[in-house]
C-alpha cells in the first residue's frame, strides 16, 4: 500500500512539473539570490543610490540572499520591498543625520558599516530570544523583523535605532578601545545567561516580577539585560540607550533605583526612600566614562548628540499631543507624581504638597507618599492621594479619592472641587489637613501638555499639569 501511494505521490508530481513547464518560459535564468546578482534597477535602488551608496559608499542588499545570514537552519524570510525605502529613510534620519551634523559626511563615511542586508522576520534562537541585528567586522550590519516596521511608529523606530547604535557602539569601540575602568565598575555580574532576565521569569504576580526583573539588572549596575552579557556589550548597551532613550529616559531610571523588600519599598522609619545607591553610582560611573570617552576619542559632545538624535526622533515619528491622549479609553487615564521619584517640579506645587505632608502629619501622624490624577470618567479628575504610617518601614499604605468636576477646551482644563463628595472614609477623615493640596487644584485651569521645554526629551515619559495663570507653576508624572 505505501509503494503504490508513493507512485501515486511521484506521478502526481511528475504531472504537475510538465504542466508548469508547458509554456515558453526560460527556465535557465539565475534568481537574485541564488546565482543571480543583476537585476533591471528601480526606485528603490535609485534611492539607496543618492542617499547612501554615493554619499557614504554604503551597500544595502534587500534581494534574497540567504548565505548573508549564516545559520541556514533558521527560517528567516525576506524584507517586503515596500519597507526598505521606510526603513532605511528612517535610519539615514535619526542615525546617520544626527551624527553628520556633528561630525560631518566624512566620519560617517570612514567608520559607518559598508553593508547592510534587510531581512523580514527575526532571527529565534535556541536560548528563547531573537536577534534583532548582527555586526560583522565592523563592515556589515544585518537588520532583521523589519516586515512590521511602519516609521510612524515611534517605539519600532527606536528598536531598530537602538541596534544601530549599538552596532555602531562596537565600530567606535574598536578602533579606539574604552578604558579598562569602565570593565572595573561590575565585573562580577557579567554571565552567560543574561537571557534569563525577562518578564515572567521572576514571579507569577505582575508588581513582584517587574521589581525583580529590574533588579537583575539596573539594581546592579546595568543598562539593560543585555549589557550584562559582556563588558563589551555593556559598553554599547550604554551608549545606545543614552542616544536613542535620551537623557530624560536615562534620568528616569537612576531616579527609580530603590531597595526593595517583597512588594515595597524599603523606607527609614520617616517616610523617605532608602535608595539603591551603590547601583546608582554604578550606572552614573559608566555614564561619565562613555562621556568622556565620545569627547577624547571622537571629539563628540554626547549632550549635542543626544538632542541631534532626540529631534530627529520626534521629526520621523511625532508624538501627538498629551491631551489627545489622556483620558477615559485614551491612551493614558492618569499621572503619577511621586516627588521622591522625580527631579525638576515647580516650587508652587511642591510647597503645596510638602504644607499638604506637614498637615497630613500633624493632624494624623500619617504621611503623604505621593499622588495621582486619574483621568477614568469624562468631565471628571480624580486626585488620589497614597499616604502611610510613617513608622512602617514596609506597608502598602491608604488611598483617599477627591472629586473633581473638569472642562476641557482643547486642551485648557477647568478644574472645580466637587461638592459633596462621593462617600470615601478615607478622604472625608483627611480632608482637613491637606487643604493646601485641594486648594492648588481647585477652581484653577491647565494646559494638559508634554513638558519637553521644562524637563528635555521627556516626552512619552511624563505627562504635565502647567497653570495657564502661572507658566511657573506645573506638576508632571509619569503616564
């Protein structure tokens, strides 16, 4: 039975080759990628002509061509053509641009790769990851996942960003080596293993694992998980999350290194924050040496190019505006506004929530831990306020809920006390000795807006509250 099914399998196939060969066809020309090199030339390689080939004598292979891959067990698919152009403008903008406006076309020139090759699907590993991008010698970079790309998409532009200057981290690295301090700072966390640092793999409650899966790594000294591979990548790790995070991105995470015990943070019997110190100073260190090393080696301003490569950002994908995005079903539905996890507040608020703190202490023996405007219900803010036992050195604290009537006129948003107030024990028992709190807000207007002019690059990280009556006087969250 099975040798009659296989004639029947090769018959049936035979069948359909000379079927498919019946037609005048010619049969003996080489397919880009399996033999054949030449193809007649189009848009899309007029394109990569004028904007990389001529100016910086770079190559971008789109054509399949497996062998530039290597591991030929993977499944790899191609890049749809229609992306490379999208692809690639993005890179030349918020990559190369920034770089020559600094540098000029001949450091680019000099030391960018000479050959890219675009691929549609990532690359799985054996290990659970994927690779986003590879380097060869200094000389070519595969991009890979791009089949998904859309440049309007700030996040996928930053991915590919991020492996391009990590790519180009390693170039520079190379030619003129960093000083062996920076391998001095963490050299006892680095491990093989570094893929083991993800999401999920920590705790099956949400709070507990992102606490430590951030303590795997930034809570020793790392950028990200990767950088933890070797003292190399952490370097370039370094480097690329300063450039395409941003100054504000980097600021926010050294602000947010605590220590922890369980699900809270560690606390000195007085409300205040006990900070992860050593890891901060890690972070700051390694910050200060690839400082110094983009100025002496490069004779780069690492300020200069992280606003070159922030505003290129920000031109190739805009962000919309804060209050088109916040509210119920939005995007965001509140902002979090935790003093002792942000730097750069106005003196207005903060004197109207430290005088909140004082009341709420003298009057309870209680302390504000921090606040949150929620934005849930249309025409509606509710100002959350978190405050706790100040002996407790771990607690999970009280929450009190105050209502807010609002009007938005694009943007401008009329914020009026509620009264009565829904029944909440907790705010009703509080409500007297935060006067100075519910005063700042109550019967005032803001403009809802991102707050780049106040606290640079910071947009899509913290959101802001700005008194059109006091351009002075703001807070700001994150979303």
């Amino acid at each position: 039975m099975k040798k009659k099914l296989l004639q029947l399998s090769l018959f049936a196939c035979a069948t359909i080759f000379l079927s498919a060969c019946s037609k005048n066809e010619n049969l003996t020309a080489d397919i880009v990628g399996l033999g054949g090199d030449t193809w007649a030339k189009g848009p899309i390689d007029e394109w990569v002509s004028a904007n990389y080939t001529t100016p910086y004598n770079i190559e971008i292979k789109y054509k399949w061509d497996r062998s530039e891959l290597g591991e030929i067990y993977k499944n790899v698919v191609p890049i749809k053509e229609e992306l490379v152009i999208p692809v690639m403008d993005a890179i030349k903008k918020t990559w190369i641009d920034p770089y020559v406006a600094i540098k000029g076309e001949d450091f680019m020139k000099k030391y960018s790769q000479k050959q890219f090759y675009l691929a549609g699907s990532p690359s799985y590993n054996s290990n659970g990851t994927i690779t986003l991008g590879t380097a060869e010698a200094g000389r070519k970079i595969v991009l890979l996942d791009l089949n998904t790309f859309d440049p309007a998409n700030k996040a996928a532009v930053k991915q590919i960003l991020h492996t391009m200057h990590h790519e180009f981290g390693h170039i520079l690295n190379q030619n003129i080596a960093v000083v062996s301090d920076y391998q001095r700072i963490t050299p006892a966390d680095y491990t093989a293993t570094w893929f083991n640092i993800f999401r999920g793999a920590y705790s099956a409650n949400p709070t507990e694992d992102k606490i430590l899966y951030e303590a795997d790594f930034w809570g020793k000294g790392y950028i990200t998980p990767y950088s933890r591979s070797n003292k190399d990548d952490d370097f370039v790790e370094m480097v690329a999350t300063l450039l395409e995070g941003g100054e504000a991105n980097f600021d926010n995470i050294i602000n947010n290194i605590f220590l922890y015990d369980g699900l809270y943070i560690k606390r000195n019997g007085k409300g205040i924050y006990e900070q992860n110190t050593d890891a901060r100073s890690k972070l700051l260190r390694k910050k200060s040496i690839v400082i110094a090393y983009l100025k002496d080696s490069w004779g780069i301003d690492l300020k200069e190019l992280q606003v070159k490569t922030q505003e290129a950002i920000e031109l190739n994908s805009p962000t919309s505006d804060l209050n088109s995005l916040l509210g119920p079903g939005n995007t965001y539905d509140r902002i979090n506004i935790n003093p002792q996890k942000l730097e750069g507040l106005s003196s207005g608020f903060l004197t109207a929530y430290n005088d909140a703190n004082t009341g709420l202490q003298s009057r309870t023996g209680l302390y504000l831990d921090n606040i949150s405007l929620l934005f849930t219900k249309a025409n509606r803010m509710i100002l959350r306020v978190n405050f706790m036992d100040p002996t407790a050195e771990l607690d999970a604290g009280y929450n009190a809920d105050f209502s807010f009537t609002t009007t938005n006129n694009n943007g401008v948003l009329t914020v009026k006390y509620t009264n009565p107030q829904p029944t909440d024990n907790n705010a009703r028992a509080i409500e007297a000795a935060i006067p100075a709190l519910l005063t700042y807000f109550n019967n005032q207007t803001f403009s809802v807006r991102w707050i780049d002019d106040i606290i640079p690059q910071s947009k899509s990280i913290f959101g802001g509250l700005v008194k059109t009556t006091d351009s002075n006087s703001y807070l700001f969250g994150t979303l």
